[in-house]
C-alpha cells in the first residue's frame, strides 16, 4: 500500500511539474480559431454600407521567440445597403415589378471578404503563462465587396443573374489589417480564446466596365476602411512528450 501510494504521488507531482513547465516556458504552438467580429465601416465603404457581420478562420504559428505567423480568410455580410444603385429601375413607391407584373419580393446585401497574411508579437503581460499576453498583428492581403441582390425564385429578372451585375458595384484591391487584443492559451488546453480590436484598409477599386444607373463604367479608386471587435475561439495543437502522454 505505501509503495504504491508512494508511486502515485511521485506522478502526481510530475505531471504538474510538466504542466508548470509548458506554462512557464514560451514554445512553439500552431493553432487555428474561428472568430466573427462586428465592424463599422469607413471612407468610402461608409457611404454604401451600414455596420456588417465578420466571421473568420485563422492558422498560425506561434514561435518559441513569442513572434506570431498567420493567415486569416474572412467572409463579410450585411443588410445595411445605403447606396441605392437600382433607384431607375424602381416605382415610386421602392418597388420592383417582377415578371408577373406584379410588387416582386425582393432584398439587397453587403457580401464580401478578405485574406490576410500577418505577423504578429505575443507580449506575456500576466501571470507565468509565457504562451499567452497581449498581442499585435500586422497583415497584407486583399479586400473585396460587392451589393448581392436576392429575389424570389428569380421572378425579378431586372436584378438577376447577369442583370445584377449592372448594379452590383464589384469591388476589390489591396488591404492592410492591424489588430490588437489579447490571447489566452491554457495549460490544460480547454480555455483558448482571443479578443481584440481589428482595423483594416482596404486600397481598392471598382472593376464594372458597366453600371446601368450611372451609365458609365465604375473603375475608381477608393479608400475602404473597416474598424471591429474580434473575438476567437483558439484550438492549439501543441505536441505532448511521451511523458506528458502517459501521466495525462
């Protein structure tokens, strides 16, 4: 009996002295997360879209020197439309006359994305925990956003299939993202998450030869800024040591 009370307390201590370790020691860690992210927008972007929804997939790679390597592809969408590009084509009363000659159902979104490559700085600031702290992003990608237009069952052909595309404002170009926030990564992996804000520049332009309610082509440049809060749920994959696979 004391030999094996014995055995298990020498483990128990062990496996806490490995867990100690992972928590003091910065090491190397790729992770993915998932986040959604609520953002107003700015410049040029303010004047067609309202505020929109933001949900993103990141990969990265945590290095034992605390510096951060990731990508991030995002898909943004919305229903605050507040440039009216089909007003030509509407009745008075905002209405579309669908193929029955009848009011058509009928709406209009915010749809677009981005994808950034970044690099990153993970600052320890509480605690032991080396893995975790505030951290800084700095990324490099692409923007683009265009006004869908949906309608039942297509019985509105004005804004359909090709048609749409006459009103749709396409638009995408090079962007910049900056973030700020913090990133938890436990010990005992089950509590991984961050939260921060996200700032993007979107350097863009339109690239319609064609629209049919300004009659001329939409290739301007413009300046697109997106401001947000994120937050990301983290799922790290970090390799165990024989040891650490046994004792857990």
């Amino acid at each position: 009996m004391i030999k094996e009370t014995i055995i298990a307390v020498a483990l128990f201590g062990s496996s806490a002295l490995t867990g100690q370790r992972y928590a003091d020691s910065s090491t190397f860690i790729p992770h993915i997360s998932a986040s959604y992210a609520f953002q107003l927008p700015g410049g040029d972007m303010a004047k067609r879209f309202g505020w929109n929804s933001n949900i993103g997939l990141n990969v990265d790679f945590k290095l034992a020197n605390h510096l951060v390597l990731g990508v991030q592809g995002c898909y943004i969408f919305g229903s605050k439309v507040e440039e009216n590009t089909i007003q030509g084509i509407q009745t008075k009363q905002d209405q579309l006359i669908n193929k029955f000659g009848q009011y058509g159902l009928w709406a209009k979104f915010e749809r677009g994305g981005t994808f950034m490559g970044y690099i990153g700085y993970r600052l320890p600031a509480f605690g032991s925990n080396q893995n975790s702290g505030l951290e800084l992003r700095l990324g490099l990608g692409y923007m683009i956003h265009k006004i869908k237009f949906d309608n039942e069952r297509s019985s509105v052909p004005q804004i359909d299939g090709e048609y749409a595309k006459l009103y749709d404002r396409l638009t995408h170009g090079y962007s910049t993202m900056q973030y700020f926030g913090y990133t938890h990564i436990s010990s005992n992996g089950l509590t991984n998450f961050n939260i921060g804000l996200e700032f993007h520049q979107g350097f863009t332009k339109g690239k319609r030869d064609f629209q049919a309610d300004t009659q001329s082509p939409y290739l301007g440049n413009r300046l697109d800024l997106l401001y947000g809060i994120r937050f990301g749920w983290i799922i790290p994959f970090r390799s165990r040591t024989q040891q650490e696979y046994y004792l857990n």
